[in-house]
C-alpha cells in the first residue's frame, strides 16, 4: 500500500546516509536521525497532546529542523499538518485556524509577537515553542522530544486517502483555500519526480525556499528523501549565502522561482563560483524568462523550467538538459502517468499550438478542498479532470507552453492577449530588471495592456523606447499602451505578481490624472 511516510521508507532502506544539513546551526543528521525525530514528533502529537488521527495541528515557524519534524511526523501519525505562512497577519492566519479548526499549533521565537495575537483571536489552547515559551503554559518542544524514545514506535501506515496537510493557497484572488494533500499525493509526487527529473542518491539540494509552502515541501524535498540525497536547509534566502553554501556542499541540483535565479545571477558571486558539481538548476512558480536560460547557460549550467501547482502537485512535468535550452520556454513534457491535455471553453481538447486552458488527471491530483465542496466541485469536470485556469499550448513534440493565467488574459479589439507572452518579451530588455503587464479598459479597443516596469540598476526607462522594442517582436495589438515605472512589482512569498495590486494602482493612477 502506498503512503506518506516516505521518510520512514527511506530510513529503513539506508538509515546511515547522510539526510540533512542544517546551514544555520551546521547540525547534519542521518537518515536514522531525522526518521527517529519525526517519530518523537508524533509521539508528542498523540500522546502528550491528547490528538488523533485527523486532527490539525499547525505550524507557525522559518525553515528549521523542526519544521521538518512536524511535516515527516504528519505521515506516521495521521494527524494533519497545516503550515502557516510566516508572511501573514495574525488576521489572515485566524481565518485559516478557524476553517480547519486547529486542535494545537507549533512555533518558533521569531513568530512568537503573531502567536500573542492569535492567541487571543482564536480558540486553539495547545502551543508548544519551538524555542522560548510564548507564555508560561506554552511546552517546550526540546524537552518534550527528547523524552519520548523512537524505539517505542509501532508503525501503522495511513491509508492512502487519508489527508496528509492541508496548504491554503496564497489568496491572490479570493480567500485563501485550503488544499487537501492526501498520503498518496506526497508518495506519488515523490516518486514520480525522481523518475521524471532523474534524481539520484549522490544529489545533494539547496533548499532556501519556505517550508510553508507546497514549493518548499514538495518540488525537491519530498523528492531528495525519496531517492535518498541530502537535503540543504537555509533558514532563509541570502544571496551571498547560497552561493556559498552551494559551493561548500557541493550541491547538485537547485530549486528556485525567476526572482531567485535573476537575484543569484546579479550577484557578484556568479562570475566566479565553483558550479563544478552542479546537474542542473530548475525554476517553477513563475514563467522562466528565457534571456535567464542563456545567461546560465554561459556559466555552464542548465535551467530548466518547470510547472505546477498545489492543486496538483508542484512537479508536473519533465525535462531534458538538452531540451532545457533548444526548447526555452517550455515547462517540458508530462511526467509519467500524467494526463494533460489544453482544451477550449467548452471542453474540447485543442490540437498543438492553440491556446486553451491546462487540465489534469492522474494520482498526482489533491482531494480537493476542505470545507469547501463547491469549490471542489467547480475544479473539476465530468470525467475527473482538474481544470488549472491556466492557458497553455503544446508543440508537435509534445512539449507544453505557459501562455498564462486564464484571469490574466485580455481581450484587445476582439483578440486574445496573454500577459505573460509580453511580459517575457520586456524581461529580454537590458534595462529592465522586472515586468508585469495588465489589461485595462479602453473605449476603442475594448482593452489594451499596461506594463508596470522596474528599471535595472543604472538604467532609465523610456517608454517610446520599450514601446517600439515590444512592437519588433510581437503582433501590434499586444504592445502595452502605457509603461508605469515602480520601485518593484508586489509579489507573493513565491514569485508570483500580485496582478490585483496592480489594477488597484493603475485605477489610481486613472483617478488622479482625471
């Protein structure tokens, strides 16, 4: 039966390999270590907190061990993880702790001011401290653990239905929903991105992306225990640290959003770090500028481009090394046993090169979302598949394009405009360092775009200038009407512009000129 303690597996196939590095503290633990901790992590839930299978406890930290704890504890207990953005209010995360109805919570010092709030906004009334107590009843993580001895450990595998964590999604477009990640989820993703990506045991992974988020857990780390490699963890992301680090571990393998990579690429270690033993790095969350494909590339190094979503687990599709660059742009081919496939308004699959919408069927799908049966029901059609609101072509090699966001699209003199076909265009201008494009209203033509641009160090935005660098490379209906120069963009914790914002503030820019 498949399940989700991928790590238990993975422990008792080779407990003596190295498992983590823990950058912050330089603590490194084996398999058998970080195994035994998640045990005593679930012993602590079920036993001195008093929860059961299906109960939530959440997780209010930064990327640490015992962060990883929790989440490899959450696949031997059955108990349900909820990870807690550690970018939100105490505001925002009531209204999470209130729809999954938290039983208890975990947290570090760092988030210990949130915790007083939400302590006296919600109705939790288990906390335990990851470091100092919040408040005097509060138990202390350490001692806990360190009382509760693995080898008492009976284990019983969760049936593979069972929820796994709950991830709420970012909100961009509504309230935050929370996703259920089932046990078969997990194990699925894992294996399946092993075979598609080609990981193997002696890869070793810089792991700087939050925890709290489905990237953070699933893209590399469920993976790299999977196979066996080693996980990398950073507190946080830091340039200069990085690269350093990657250098220092011999890392192989990398995950981060285009934000990321264009940051490590800016820095002055780029030039000369040792990427000797890097395979290859991989970008998802957002579309991958293709220019940032190149300029790895002349370090010698491959970027992939890839594709997902919590929904549907954060690897979706696979990539060559060779095809990483010969087919820039393109998220690649579907994993195995996935089922995708772009289709029009009415359901239809559309044959290559025309845009629709990216549907998915396979095990690698979530079970919907919790207390949310009609938002269940809309995400889904007739015959199982999950519908992405993402548009999307694919070549005659099969190989799938991100054209956009569904919402994002805009209709300019009766023609469809896809944001991110722009935008994409704009990141190739030398002196710009970010892009975002939005449709606007416009008496003649319906709509027109309007870029908001962040200009490069040193450099000065022209706007007749960008104009006529969009209008030599795309059809004249997408050029942007306007240019709108901004310090930076407003952006989720993974990348992705926060294209509400953005109409907010061009409606500003509308009311003032007015």
């Amino acid at each position: 039966m498949i399940h989700g303690d991928v790590l238990g597996e993975r422990a008792r196939l080779t407990p003596a390999a190295p498992a983590l590095v823990e950058v912050a503290t330089g603590r490194r633990f084996t398999y058998r270590e970080l195994d035994q901790r998640a045990v005593a992590c679930a012993r602590l839930w079920l036993e001195r907190l008093g929860l059961s299978p299906g109960d939530r406890v959440g997780v209010l930290s930064g990327n640490r061990v015992e962060f990883l704890d929790a989440f490899f504890a959450a696949g031997k207990s059955g108990v349900i993880l909820v990870p807690l953005s550690t970018r939100a209010t105490a505001h925002e995360l009531a209204g999470i702790v209130a729809d999954c109805g938290l039983a208890a919570c975990l947290y570090d010092g760092e988030h210990s001011g949130v915790v007083a709030e939400l302590r006296r906004m919600t109705s939790v009334s288990r906390w335990v401290a990851f470091d100092a107590p919040q408040t005097a009843g509060d138990l202390r993580y350490a001692e806990l653990i360190g009382e509760l001895s693995p080898s008492e450990w009976r284990r019983n595998p969760c049936d593979p239905e069972s929820p796994y964590c709950l991830l709420y999604t970012s909100g961009t477009t509504g309230k935050p929903k929370g996703v259920i990640i089932p046990h078969r989820m997990v194990a699925w993703n894992g294996l399946d991105t092993v075979i598609g990506w080609q990981l193997r045991a002696d890869d070793v992974s810089s792991i700087f992306t939050p925890l709290y988020h489905a990237g953070g857990l699933g893209a590399f780390l469920v993976p790299i225990v999977t196979i066996g490699g080693t996980l990398v963890l950073h507190a946080r992301f830091d340039v200069s640290e990085v690269w350093r680090t990657i250098e220092r571990e011999r890392c192989t393998v990398v995950l981060g959003v285009p934000t990321i990579w264009k940051l490590l690429a800016d820095a002055p270690e780029f030039a000369t770090a040792d990427l000797s033993a890097v395979r290859w790095f991989a970008s998802g969350g957002a579309p991958l500028p293709k220019h940032l494909v190149e300029v790895y590339a002349e370090r010698g190094v491959v970027l992939r481009q890839g594709y997902g979503l919590t929904e549907v687990g954060v690897n979706c599709f696979a990539m060559t090394d060779e095809n990483a660059r010969l087919k820039a742009g393109s998220i690649g081919t579907p994993m195995m046993f996935t089922e995708a496939r772009v289709v029009d308004a009415d359901n239809r699959p559309l044959p290559s090169g025309e845009v629709g919408e990216l549907v998915f069927r396979g095990p690698h799908v979530s079970a919907g979302y919790w207390n949310n049966p009609q938002a269940t029901a809309a995400s889904r059609d007739a015959d199982g598949w999950f519908h992405t609101g993402d548009m999307a072509r694919f070549d005659e090699d099969g190989y799938f394009a991100i054209a956009g966001r569904g919402k994002d699209m805009f209709i300019s003199g009766g023609v469809n405009v896809y944001p991110a076909e722009v935008e994409n265009e704009l990141l190739q201008h030398a002196g710009l360092a970010d892009a975002a494009v939005i449709g606007v209203p416009d008496e003649t033509w319906g709509e027109v775009g309007v870029a908001f641009v962040v200009a490069a160090e040193g450099a000065t935005v022209d706007a007749t200038e960008l104009s006529g660098f969009v209008a030599a490379r795309l059809a004249k209906y997408k050029v942007p009407r306007r240019f709108v120069t901004v310090d930076a963009l407003p952006r989720t914790p993974y990348g992705k512009v926060i294209k509400a914002e953005l109409a907010e503030r061009w409606q500003e820019l509308v009311e003032a000129d007015e």
